[in-house]
C-alpha cells in the first residue's frame, strides 16, 4: 500500500451531518460496521500480497518492540472506531 497523505485533517465537516434512518444510533452503527469493512480489507490485501511475496506468515514472530507499537495502533484504531458513538 501507499504511504501517500489521506485528505484526513482531523477536523470535524461543519454544518448539519445527513441523517439515513430515523434513529441516529443505527447511523452511527452503520459508520462503525463500514469502517470495520474498509479496514478488514485493507487488511486482507496487504496479507495477500506479504504472503505472495514471503509465503505464509503464520509462523512468523514479531519482536518485541513491534509488539508494542502494533499494540498502541491497536488501541488508536479502537479508539477512532468507537469515536462515531461519542458524537
């Protein structure tokens, strides 16, 4: 994948967000069930092409230091999944 900038600037749109269905909780659950698609395959993808490239990656170990980085985008991607039910 790239490592291009996204036109995400951290600032909120402003004006009034489009509401879809009646409850604005199902909006927010829709936002957070896209989200969770577009980063599953974002996922899948990068896989696919380590594995076609390295083979499987099932065995493979990761040092203790990437442990610890991949932990803290973790709770960073959770963070911002679970941001939508805060607004």
């Amino acid at each position: 994948m790239s490592d291009a900038p996204t036109a995400d600037t951290g600032k909120e749109a402003r004006g009034v967000k489009p509401q879809v269905f009646e409850d604005p909780a199902i909006d927010a659950l829709v936002k957070m069930f896209l989200e969770l698609a577009s980063e599953t395959w974002v996922t899948r993808a990068r896989l696919a092409a380590l594995e076609a490239r390295v083979g499987s990656v099932e065995d493979l170990v990761l040092p203790a230091d990437a442990e610890a980085a991949l932990a803290a985008e973790r709770d960073a991607f959770v963070k911002k999944l679970f941001s939508v039910l805060e607004r």
